[in-house]
C-alpha cells in the first residue's frame, strides 16, 4: 500500500564504459519543494536506522550504492492511510526518488553485505529539534525488521 503523500520518482541514469551519472533531484522535478541540504547516510548489513521523523522537512532518498530497505508508518490524524506501513527496496538496480512529506515515521535496514549509502535531499538544513526519535523495539510500532 502506497502511503498519502509519498511519492516515487523513476530517476535517470547514463551509462558508459567509463562508469554513469545517476541523477537526483533537479528543482525542475514535480517534487523539488527548495534546497535545504544534502547528506548521506551510511547503513552497514543488517544494520537498522530507525525510528524518526521530521516535523518541518520534506526528505528526498536515493540509494546510490548497496541495497537498502526503507520502511515508512503514518500516524498522521487526517491521513486516509492512517496506522499503515509501506516497504521499499531501494538499490542502484531498482533507482528512484522517494518523497516523504513531514510527520512520516521512517527507517531503513542494509541489505547489501558491503555498506550502503542513502543520499538524502532535505527541504531544510539539518536539525534536531524538528526531529523525533523513537527506539527500534519501541511498542509504539507493530513492526518486525
């Protein structure tokens, strides 16, 4: 089930003999709001990042390198896809944009034995005090990664 307000962009990427280019956000795509900051986010095997979400920034991943599993839950009173969860592969082999609004709990899993690498294009700079944090294992989330 795909989750209110997320969205799935298809990405390009051009390749050669002497390696590609693998694009990201152009402001543009559809879902390029404004330019806050980007950063990447390292997962190692089996390694879980999880629970957070933001209160003010829309996120925009891409996963340049490795295997990664992104797992999204809406607890937003007015959502009609309140109390759901989504599930996404995200990979070099499977690469696409993925756009969550503010106040969506996210977290994600490596895969890949090698590291992986999450490239994460925010709407605002980086900041603590517009994030929640939850445990892995808090009973808030019926989920088992």
């Amino acid at each position: 089930m795909m989750i209110e307000g997320i969205t799935i962009t298809p990405l390009k990427v051009i390749s050669d003999n002497r390696g590609k280019v693998m694009h990201m956000l152009r402001k543009d795509s559809k879902v390029f709001k404004k330019f806050g900051e980007i950063y990447f986010s390292i997962i190692f095997y089996n390694a879980i990042k999880a629970w957070h979400l933001h209160l003010e920034n829309t996120l925009n991943y891409a996963c340049i390198s490795g295997k990664v599993k992104l797992v999204l839950f809406d607890d937003r009173m007015n959502s009609r896809t309140k109390g759901k969860y989504q599930e996404l592969i995200l990979s070099q082999e499977n690469y696409f944009l993925v756009t969550i609004p503010k106040n969506i709990w996210n977290g994600f899993k490596g895969l890949q034995k090698k590291e992986s690498i999450i490239a994460n294009c925010l709407t605002l700079p980086h900041n603590e005090r517009e994030m929640i944090r939850k445990p892995i294992k808090d009973n808030y989330f019926k989920y088992n990664w």
